[in-house]
C-alpha cells in the first residue's frame, strides 16, 4: 500500500512540474487516441442498434454521442492549460 501510495505521489509531482509546451504535446496525443477509440466503441454500438431504431432515435443517438464525447477531454483540456 505504501508503494501505491508513494509512486502516485511522484506521478502528482511530475504531473505539477510540467510546462505547459510539454502538457500540450501530452494532450496533443491523448485526445486523437481517445477520438479513435470513441469513434470506435460508438460505431460498434451502433451497428448493433441502428437496425431497430426510428429516424428520431437514429438522430438522437448520433446527437448525444456526438456531445458526449468531450466530457472526459474538458479536465485534460483544462490541465493542459492550466499554468
């Protein structure tokens, strides 16, 4: 527990020492694979449901999953630019 505790304590530090050129180079890379696999997984879902949904829920469904995808990027967009 000790070795969990102190290694992401390291993480937190490295994490706090980085420049913001750096954090957008991270975030740069993060967020492209994170759209990969979003893409991905939605169209996988998709593909299962399509055959049985309406115009509207069809509609509904490529709205939301098209919002939805920016909720877990707004932190790492927000510690990319934080100084």
């Amino acid at each position: 527990m000790f070795i969990i505790k102190n290694y992401s304590c390291y993480i937190d530090l490295l994490m706090r020492t980085l420049n913001k050129r750096i954090r957008k180079f991270i975030g740069t890379i993060i967020i492209p694979l994170w759209l990969i696999f979003f893409i991905a997984t939605i169209s996988f879902i998709a593909e299962l449901i399509i055959p049985n949904l309406n115009q509207v829920y069809l509609f509904l469904f490529y709205l939301i999953s098209g919002i939805i995808w920016i909720v877990p990027i707004l932190p790492l967009i927000s510690w990319m630019q934080k100084d």
